[in-house]
C-alpha cells in the first residue's frame, strides 16, 4: 500500500516550494491587473480581407506610436486582433483604426468596451470579498458536515488549508505568466478562481467523507493508518475524475479561441493543483493536528500516536 501519510512531509515540502516560488514572483513582478480591474478600452477588429496575416508586433508599434506603451495584443485566426490598453477615447480609436487600415486593409470593428477605474476597483474588491465568503462557507459547512465526528472544525480547517494552497498557486502562476507571457487577470481569472475552490473541496470532501466511514469501521485502529487506507481507497477516483477534467481543458486550451485560453489554462493548472492538495495536504494536515506534531517541529517530547477519531 502506498505511504502517502508517511511521506506528508515531502509532499508539505514540495507545495510549499512552489507557493515559495509564487509569492516571491508576486513580490518581484505582482499581480498583472487586467482592465477589468484597472479600467481601460478592450477593442476586437477583424480585417475583411480572410488572408490578412496580423503581426501582434506591429500592432504593439502602432499603439505605442500612439502613446499606449504597456498594451496586450492577442490575435485569433490570422485576421481578428483583440486589443487591452489603457482608456482610448472615440477620436483616438478612430485614427489608430486608420493606422491599421494602412498596413492591413479595411477592417470591421467587433467590440469596443470602456472600463472606468472605479468600476475596475469596484471589481477587484469584489473579487477578494467573494474568495473571502466562498471560504468561510466551506469552512462552516464542513464543520456542520463532519458534526458527527470528533473535533469537526479540524476538516473544515484542513480543506481551507488546501483551498489557500490551490488560491495561491494561481495566484503565484499568474504573476509569472504576466510577466513572461505578457498575460493579465481579468474577471475569468476570478471565475475560474472560484470555480477551482469549488472543485478542490469537493475533491476534499470525498476522501474526509471515506476517514469518516473507516474510523467508525476499524475503530480503535492507529489514526494515521485509518486515513492513508482512506486515501488510497479514495485516489483512483480522484485521479480519474479529475484526468477527465484535465484531458478536455488541455484539448481547449491547444484548440479553443484565444479570447477563453487565459481562462482554460488557469483552470487547467487550479485543477491540477486541486487534485493535488485534496490528496496530498489536505487529509495529512488532520494527521499533523491529531498527533500535535507541531510539538517536535520545536523539539519538544513528542506524544505517543492517536488512535481514534480526530
């Protein structure tokens, strides 16, 4: 049987290197705001003629000729060119799109949005809210759950753990993607934000739900065994669930419009890194809290292992 909960340390470690890594990306680069957030003109052209072939390159140079230096230029197909740049009033639009009718040809204009400032703000503290409450209703909710069992509060805290871990892995991947890819956190960053929390803790909930049913079985057996058995049990579901997941966004991302890829590829790695921190921390973390093991993390005498509920 494999010693998922023997080795929880090393796979403590290896989350805590790549939230390390996260945060100190979101230190150095922070988090690359979209319009959603900061305000500004979201503008989408497409060309008439179907051969017309779109350099997001020279389209960057045109905008910044124009004074929009910091602009994001993404193109779909080869003659749609969706466009992110600080506010761009209608004279201004007007004379950018003769710039691109000179190098490109007629164009047709497909969308062309304002987002204000405090409208942006607005959004962004919305956002934080919305984690927020999503994770203090999971936590009660969970408490309420597990209400049977001994301590219930240590599942509703150990699936907030997990929760916090799959939240700053996003966060921490899109600080990076920003500033290598040039890629911003729009309202879908937040959407698929949520999205991931929602499958995380149901992932979470299926293998505490397994821990509930085998302490009342094998009661009186060592804790530590009762949830590793739980989790074995539990992980060829969850590893099949969750590669169906993972095969269909990973088809999105390679195949689907450039307008949803940001969002599919941050689905694709919260899923992921759900998946992960359902098995690998989330159950652990009861573990550690029942046997008080943070009693020999500061070389104290550590107590003889549980048996029983935690």
């Amino acid at each position: 049987m494999i010693d998922v909960i023997g080795k929880r340390y090393w796979f403590f470690a290896f989350s805590g290197a790549i939230i390390v890594i996260g945060l100190i990306a979101l230190a150095l680069w922070g988090l690359p705001l979209g319009l959603d957030f900061t305000g500004g003109s979201l503008i989408e052209v497409q060309f008439k003629n179907p051969s017309t072939a779109v350099q997001p390159g020279d389209v960057s140079t045109i905008l910044e000729t124009r004074g929009f230096k910091d602009a994001v230029v993404q193109t779909s197909g080869t003659n749609t060119v969706l466009i992110r740049a600080a506010t761009m009033d209608n004279d201004t639009k007007l004379a950018f799109y003769g710039d691109l009718r000179q190098k490109y040809g007629d164009l047709t204009e497909l969308q062309y949005n304002n987002v204000g400032p405090s409208v942006g703000a607005a959004v962004a503290q919305r956002a934080i809210i919305a984690v927020a409450i999503a994770e203090a209703i999971i936590l009660l909710y969970i408490a309420w759950a597990f209400r049977k069992v001994q301590h219930p509060i240590r599942y509703g805290v150990a699936a907030i753990v997990a929760l916090v871990h799959d939240v700053l892995v996003l966060l921490g991947v899109a600080s990076i993607l920003g500033h290598f890819l040039g890629w911003q956190v729009d309202s879908l960053f937040l959407t698929a934000m949520l999205t991931v929390i929602g499958f995380s803790v149901h992932d979470t909930i299926v293998v505490f739900d397994r821990i509930r049913e085998n302490l009342i079985k094998y009661r009186g057996e060592v804790f530590d065994t009762v949830v590793n058995f739980s989790i074995i049990q539990t992980l060829v579901r969850s590893l099949n669930t969750s590669l169906t997941v993972v095969i269909t966004l990973a088809a999105l991302a390679l195949l689907g419009g450039v307008t949803t890829r940001h969002f599919v590829v941050y689905m694709l790695i919260g899923i992921i890194s759900g998946t992960y921190s359902s098995i690998f921390n989330a159950a652990p973390v009861l573990v550690v809290w029942n046997n008080k093991e943070w009693r020999r993390w500061f070389r104290r005498e550590a107590p003889a292992t549980r048996t029983g509920q935690a």
